[in-house]
C-alpha cells in the first residue's frame, strides 16, 4: 500500500520475512481479514531442505490460527511408524536409553520446503511482494488523500521503494533487521541490546536416500525418531518425505567457542564430521557416513543473553519467532515458538482492528479522522506490549531449556549419570519436553486480550 492511497481509518500490518513465523502471522490475519502485507526479500517463498517436527503445543496453535493451517501441515508431514522418541547411547553400547511417547501421530516431521510450500498456497498472492529487502524504518506524519495529516511507519527497501504501515512486525530470523529498530533502549525498553550469541555448538544437517539409511542402520532405527547421545555430542535422524528420505542432524561442541565465519553457515565436509565421531560406536559412524562429502556447516546461536523484558516490541514495531527468540534445535521447539508468537499477534491485531473500525464508525468521515489517528496508535502500542509481555518469559525458558537439554544429550561431566541412567533420564527430560508442549496457548491468548484491555483502560 503506497501512501497516496493511505485513509485515515485504514489499518495495515507489514510482516518482514516469508519464514515459518511470517507466513503463519499472515494466515492469521489473513482468517480475520486483517489488512497486511509479507515482504520477503528473496524473490520467492524459500527454505532449506532440511527436516523439522513440530510438538503438540504448536499443532494446537496452527489449529488455532486459521483452519487449514494444520491440515496442510499433515497432508506433507511424515506419518509416524511409531509415536516414540527414542534417546540411544551412540558412544558406547548402543542400548536404548529412554522413549518418550509423542502422543498418536505426534511430533511429526517433514522437510521444511514441502512445509512452507503447503502453507504458502493458503496465502493471498496479492498479499505477498517479494524481492523486498528492508533498509529502515520511520517514524513520520504524512497527508492522506484529503490531505489530513495521518502517523504512519513509513519502510523503505534497498531496492529504493518505500511503502507504509500502522505497525512492523519483524519476522526476518536471527540476524533481523527489524530487531535493530526495536532494541533502541528508551524509557519503556530499558536493557542491553539483544544479539544472537554462539552456543559454542555447530551442526551439519543431511537427506540421505531411504534405501542407503535401511541398509545402514536397519528398519527399526530408519524408520524412528532417534537421538543418539554421546560426549560433546549427538546425531538425530528420523524419516521425512513419506519415509523416502532420512533427515540426519548431527551436533558437535566447539572447542574454540567462537564461531570464526561471518554468516552462520559455511562450508563444511563429512570429512570433519566423521573425526567428531571416529570414536563413537559403529551404528553413529554409519549414519555419518550417508552424509554427503561436502555440505553446509551451521553455526547454532540463540538469544540466551538477551535479559530485558521489553525488548520484543517498541513503538508500534515488534519481533517475533528467530529474530525475538532464537533457540537451538535440541527441543524441537524453536519454530513452534514462532508459531505461538504468530497466534498471539494475530488474536491482538484483530482486536486492535475491530476497535479501530468500530471508533471510525462512531466518529463518522467528518472530522474524526485524528480521532481514529490516535486510538489506532494507542492501540497498537499496547497490543504490541501485551504480546511481549506474555511471551517473553515464555520463550526465554524454551531458550534456556534447550541448552539444559544439550547438556545432558553430550553427557556433559554434571550431568554423565543423569545421561545414561533410563530412570533419571527419563523424568529429567520427559518434564523438559512436556514444559514445552503441555503449554495453554489457549490461556496465553485470553492473557493476552486482558492485558490489551488493562493497558488502553489505564490510558496508556
């Protein structure tokens, strides 16, 4: 929407980034006719071929977003050959060491490309520009069509464009640059700026044919979900593409603790990855060798550091999924987060719309349009608080929860009994998992809408 088209009782979101998060934001708004627009900056809706599952809270936030939403995901997600996650020690035996049930067709995977290509055809093709690269964004007042005065975030794009909205959500991943706008500390976000912080953790991550992981590893383990632990690391594999593909991730401890590259990825070899695991048991080393002789290396960051509790939002400019809250993948967690983030956002955005259509009603064409000016931004400020406000201790605990979890899966030296001991292990990360799934998102959006009504009813 360009400004010489802009009304005064026109309310419109811009989502930056066309990822999991972002697309699910614009189903929300899209099943509540909420005004928007997803700017991506590649020049079409992308990701990486790897796998990625999604835990029964997410799936509950999906059905809760927009009705096919979740239907999609199923009709690509891998069908379970059994609802178990099963955790083995791949360093010396072997030997299961716990399965945690997933609930029946639970915790599902998929490739992340098939996914976001299911969900991408649910989305208007007007309601997507790509090739949009965000360069800034400001805080201005410009005229309408009438030639009234109206505040507007105006965003311009590297490309040279410009274009506006009532409100910015940053959906644009870890190195977000929506989250440099949003993390200026002042009077109502005081705090140090959020950066992305190297775990001191690396990953490779492979597609091996079907055919090849059978012959490797066998039925019962191709076939499952599973996670085989060992000292200062773990490989997790489980099926995808209708059994036809074995997603294999494999994680390695840095010794350095720097990530020396200047992008998260870099080129690595299964060279490298097969001295990480020369010493570990047979089975592992067969997995490693599936992988391809050279792929991407991905340095895994997080957001652990970051310790303000406004930071998520300022202004009418707000983050969410990767770029508010990165996690690494040690849960399974991170994306559902961003899908939580997308339902919240959606459900407060909707309500700030309606209240705004319903003042501009009230108001009537002469003369309030200042009025509709003001209570639009009052709304979506609030709106936008009380979405950080129940999410960040939300995700911060995910963040921290999954390194807890990597630290028992590499036997870290505390933690060695607890790693291989089913009757420890078991409790330790079953609570662990279930603290991520068995969340209220249903709750969490009432909490939400209350606090929204509590902030404009104080007149903030």
């Amino acid at each position: 929407m360009e400004p010489s088209t802009i009304t005064n009782d026109t309310f419109h979101i811009a989502i930056i980034g066309a990822g999991i998060t972002g697309i699910n934001l614009a189903l929300g708004l899209q099943a509540r006719n909420v005004s928007f627009t997803l700017y991506e900056r590649h020049s079409e809706i992308r990701d990486i071929g790897a796998g990625i599952g999604f835990s029964p809270n997410a799936e509950r936030a999906m059905s809760l977003l927009h009705p096919e939403i979740l239907t999609a995901y199923k009709r690509v997600a891998n069908p379970n050959v059994e609802d178990y996650f099963h955790w083995v020690d791949g360093y010396d035996s072997d030997e299961l060491i716990y399965k945690l049930h997933v609930g029946k067709d639970g915790f599902q995977g998929g490739r992340r490309s098939d996914i976001l290509e299911a969900w991408a055809t649910l989305i208007r093709p007007t309601s997507v520009v790509f090739s949009k690269n965000l360069a800034d964004i400001l805080h201005n007042e410009i005229c309408d069509v009438d030639g009234n005065k109206t505040t507007k975030l105006i965003l311009s794009f590297t490309d040279g464009t410009t274009t506006t909205a009532d409100a910015v959500i940053g959906c644009d991943g870890i190195h977000s640059r929506v989250r440099t706008h949003v993390c200026i500390p002042d009077s109502a976000n005081i705090g140090p700026k959020p950066i992305a912080q190297y775990t001191g953790k690396f990953c490779y991550r492979a597609l091996a044919p079907m055919p090849a992981a059978l012959s490797a590893i066998g039925e019962g383990r191709a076939l499952a979900r599973c996670m085989y632990t060992g000292p200062g690391a773990h490989v997790l594999t489980y099926p995808v593409a209708n059994n036809t593909l074995l997603n294999i991730l494999a994680v390695i401890e840095d010794p350095s603790e720097t990530w020396p590259h200047p992008h998260t990825t870099c080129l690595g070899s299964k060279a490298e990855a097969a001295t990480a695991f020369e010493q570990w048991h047979p089975r592992v080393r067969q997995i490693i060798d599936l992988m391809p002789e050279q792929m991407d290396k991905w340095g895994i960051f997080d957001m652990k550091n970051s310790s303000s509790t406004g930071f998520y939002n300022r202004r009418r400019m707000c983050v969410a999924g990767d770029a508010a809250h990165a996690a690494g993948p040690h849960l399974g967690a991170g994306a559902g987060m961003g899908i939580e983030d997308a339902l919240v956002l959606a459900e407060l955005l909707a309500e700030v719309d309606r209240r705004v259509k319903e003042t501009a009603g009230k108001t009537g064409s002469d003369g309030g349009g200042s009025v509709v000016d003001g209570v639009r931004d009052g709304l979506v400020k609030n709106a936008l608080w009380a979405y950080s406000n129940v999410r960040f201790g939300r995700t911060m605990d995910v963040v921290c929860s999954t390194r807890r979890a990597c630290d028992l899966f590499h036997w870290r030296s505390r933690s060695i009994y607890v790693s291989r001991d089913s009757q420890v292990f078991g409790p330790t990360i079953s609570q662990m998992f279930h603290e991520v799934w068995d969340y209220n998102v249903e709750r969490m959006v009432e909490s939400a809408k209350e606090l929204l009504d509590d902030q404009t009813r104080a007149g903030y």
